[in-house]
C-alpha cells in the first residue's frame, strides 16, 4: 500500500464495437469531454463482421485518429463467433485471426515510431510484439 501512496489514478476506458464508447467518433468526443478519461485503444475491439470487406481502411482510420491520442495500444486480432444467427467479433492473439497481418504490422510500427505507447495482453503476445517492432 506505500507504493500507491501519492499516485493518482485515472480512469480507463477500453472501447469495444458492443459498448457505449464503440467507434472512432465515440472515443474522440470522449477524451474531448472527459479529459481526465484515458483511452486503451485495441483496434480488433471495434471490429464488427461487416467491416472486413473493408479492414484495412477501418484500421488506418482508427490507428490514425486514436493511436496517438490513446494512453496505450493493445495489438490483438479478431475471429468470428456466431450463435442463433447473430455474428461478432471475439479477440485472439495478433496473428492469429482475421485481421490483414501486413497492414496491422505497418500500422503498428507506424504508431510506435511516432511515440505510441504499445500494450501486449500476455507474454506470448509481448514476444511477437517485439519481433514485429525489430
């Protein structure tokens, strides 16, 4: 507990494509209106199943309104679910789904090199992270 002394907490929004803060707009007009929020930005979170057909202009328009303007970037990547009719998007790790590798790599290295603050959710995922950033 003395190490949490003095420290002050923020809170931390992570944005997913069923949620109240579900899409760029949405996070955008957030951090304008609640400048105390935070924003762990996961692009695989706002994908819906209509979005592929289009992937790779969805994740430039989000990396280059949110990536930047995020406290952290958490690289994932997306498989399908379904049930009774209804389709969505469930996160897996980065390379392992649906997502254009190429693209999320190129954006990813984008992100960094302009001072993105990059998250992996586990060990693994850290690993892969770094080969991709070398």
């Amino acid at each position: 507990m003395e190490r949490l002394r003095g420290l002050d907490p923020v809170p931390m929004v992570r944005p997913h494509a069923r949620h109240l803060v579900s899409d760029v707009p949405g996070c955008l007009g957030l951090l304008r209106s609640e400048p105390r929020f935070r924003l762990a930005f996961e692009p695989a979170l706002l994908f819906e199943p209509v979005m592929f057909a289009a992937a790779e202009d969805h994740l430039e328009r989000m990396f280059g309104a949110l990536a930047l303007a995020a406290e952290v970037v958490v690289i994932s990547d997306v498989q399908m679910a379904e049930q009774d009719g209804d389709a969505w998007c469930v996160p897996v790790a980065f390379g392992s789904g649906l997502l254009p590798r190429e693209v999320v790599v190129r954006l990813t290295r984008k992100a960094a090199a302009e001072g993105a603050r990059l998250f992996a959710r586990s060990q693994a995922e850290a690993e892969a992270l770094r080969a991709i950033l070398s």
